[in-house]
C-alpha cells in the first residue's frame, strides 16, 4: 500500500499542519512516511502545499510529480495542481471555496463544505481539520484514533484551548462524508 498526496491551498488554512498530522498519523501507525512542505515567500495569505506519501515499504523519493490524492482549500490551488491529478484519482475539495470548479472527467471528486462546517463550530480556522477528517473517511488510510493522537501531540502547548473544537471539526468531516456515502448507497 502506498498512498501519494498533495495538500494545497493558501497560507493561514492551516495546508502544511494537515499535511504535518497525516504524515505523523501514518508514522503513529508504523508507515514509512514523508512530508515536503512548500509555501510561497508571503506565507500567509501567499500559496501553501505540502506532499504526503505514506507507505507500507521503504519510500524511493520525497517528491511527487502526480498524486493519487489532493485534498484543496482554494479555487487557485485548483486550477494549478488539478492537472497533475493522475488519471482516476481522488480529488477533496473545499466546496465552501471552490464554488463552479472545472474538473477533469477522469477523477472521483468530493465537494466538502469545510469552511461552512468549520464556521458553524466557531472559526474557519477549523476548515483544514474537517478536511483532514473527510479525507480519511473517504480512503481509511489512517485510523482515527491515531489521527486523534497526532493532533493531540502535534498541538502546540499555546493552542491547547483549540484542541476540543479540532476534534469536533474532525468529527464532522467524517460525519458528512459518511453521511454522504450512505445517501449515494
């Protein structure tokens, strides 16, 4: 099993602590992994992405020319990385964001209202870990109980007080995709 995946979007969503909490889950679990963050000069605001290969076996390289799997916060992370989608791969997109997207026919998309739920808990500070959530019940790469234990330990002691609305994001981005998943059954 090998999993290759892009996270994008633009600084300040919160791309690269995502990315960061996958890998370490995936670690958690005993996977060889790799995180390559990149962001532009701006950071906030500027663009942000990071790749995540989880693994079953040794990685050969960090670098990922064309995931299987994007998980994107923005309309202009869309336009840029959606071309390097390989051909029946899975796209997650913020829905709240991204309003009349130009996919390709050849991928599985998922719209996820992030920003909408991440509101409704308090902040749109919250919309990456809805993200994170949805795209691990979509693919059940990662166990949520060690996805709960790389947020806790990945929470720095200055946020803490955030730590019980990210697990309620988290908690509802698996819930609409499950939700969504039992309708299309």
């Amino acid at each position: 099993m090998e999993h290759t995946i892009l996270v994008a979007g633009f600084g300040g969503q919160g791309i690269l602590f995502l990315g960061k909490l996958l890998a370490y889950s995936g670690m958690i679990e005993g996977k060889e992994i790799t995180w390559f963050p990149s962001y532009g000069a701006e950071v906030r605001g500027g663009t942000a992405n990071c790749t995540v290969i989880i693994s079953d076996e040794m990685i050969g390289s960090p670098i990922v020319r064309n995931p299987e799997i994007m998980v994107i916060m923005n309309e202009a992370s869309l336009n840029k990385f959606q071309p390097r989608l390989k051909k029946n791969g899975l796209l997650i997109f913020d829905s709240s964001l991204v309003k009349k997207p130009e996919l390709r026919p050849d991928i599985r998309a998922i719209q996820v209202p992030a920003s909408e739920i991440a509101v409704s808990i308090g902040s749109t500070k919250y919309a990456n870990m809805v993200m994170f959530s949805a795209l691990l019940a979509e693919t059940g790469m990662i166990k949520e109980k060690s996805a709960i234990n790389a947020l806790e330990e990945l929470t720095p002691a200055k946020r803490k007080k955030s730590l019980d609305a990210n697990k309620e994001a988290m908690a509802r981005g698996r819930k609409f995709v499950e939700d969504k998943k039992s309708k299309n059954i």
